[in-house]
C-alpha cells in the first residue's frame, strides 16, 4: 500500500467475522489481501477529516479500534462478495445490508453510513488525544498567484474613491 496507509482487518478476522469458508477458498490469498487493503484506504478517506493517519494501533493490545476491523471485514466482503459474482438480489442480502451500514445506500434519500458519521464527526472513534486532527490537518492547500498590487488599506476606509 501507498503512503500511510494500513491495513485494518486481517485475513483471519475477515474468515472469523465477514465471509464463510466455502467463499474465501473461490479467492486466493493476494486478491482478498488486496481487497482488505482497499477497504482500510476506503476507510482512511473518511477519517482523514478528523483523525490524523495513519491510525495507530493499541499500544497495550496491538489491535486496531474494533469498530475499524469491523468496517474493514464489512467492506472487503461486499467487495470479495461482488469479485466472485455475488448477486445482490438473491434472498441473502446481509453482505449489501453491511456495506450499506458503513458508506450509506445511495438509493435511499439521506442515507448516511456509519463511516459518514465519523467523517462529520457526529460518531468518533475511542482514540488517543494525539490521533484527532489539528486545525489544518485535512483542510485543502490553497495556493496564490503573488499581490497584484491592490491596496488593502484604501478599500477598507470610508468614503474612499476608487478608480
């Protein structure tokens, strides 16, 4: 993976907690590796807004915050589920109904995921002080072209003639 990026989930949380046996063995080990990786990068674009990266992992546990493995398993199974041809029309919607959990259902008006939640900051994440975002941290660069030669102080007296 690129930059900072992590990986949230493992393949034997993704086996113990997203995807039965029967399914994981249709995928080899580098694909689902591959899929947990753009789940966690997925997740990433959500907390950027308000948790520096990359998200550190329990200094006493070794563990990534379980609600993230969560979203991550939830995450790469729709997506493993959708790589092997997975129908999300079929009777067993639990896969759609979990990734719609996390990112919201775009057919269903003001739906919002659990991973919006935490983008906007009405959900947050049990984290160290020093892993929440400082007051630039995720705000866009801004770039200018040098002063053309306006004169700040003339435009903000009264009764100023401009010309």
């Amino acid at each position: 993976m690129a930059g900072n990026s992590v990986c949230y989930a493992s393949t034997a949380d993704l086996a113990m907690l997203g995807l039965p046996d029967n399914v994981l063995k249709k995928v080899d080990a580098p694909t689902i590796q591959r899929h947990l990786e753009i789940a966690s990068g997925t997740i990433d674009s959500y907390l950027r807004s308000q948790y520096k990266l990359p998200i550190k992992q329990d200094a006493t546990t070794g563990l990534y915050p379980p609600e993230l493995v969560t979203a991550c398993i939830y995450l790469a199974s729709y997506s493993i589920m959708q790589f092997i041809g997975y129908n999300p029309n079929s009777a067993d919607s639990r896969f759609e109904d979990r990734f719609h959990d996390m990112v919201g259902n775009s057919a269903v008006s003001g739906s919002k995921g659990w991973l919006d939640r935490v983008a906007s900051g009405a959900v947050s994440l049990d984290l160290d002080s020093d892993q929440t975002s400082g007051t630039n941290e995720g705000a866009p660069r801004v770039n200018s072209q040098p002063e053309r030669g306006w004169n700040l102080d003339a435009l903000s007296r009264p009764n100023t003639k401009y010309v």
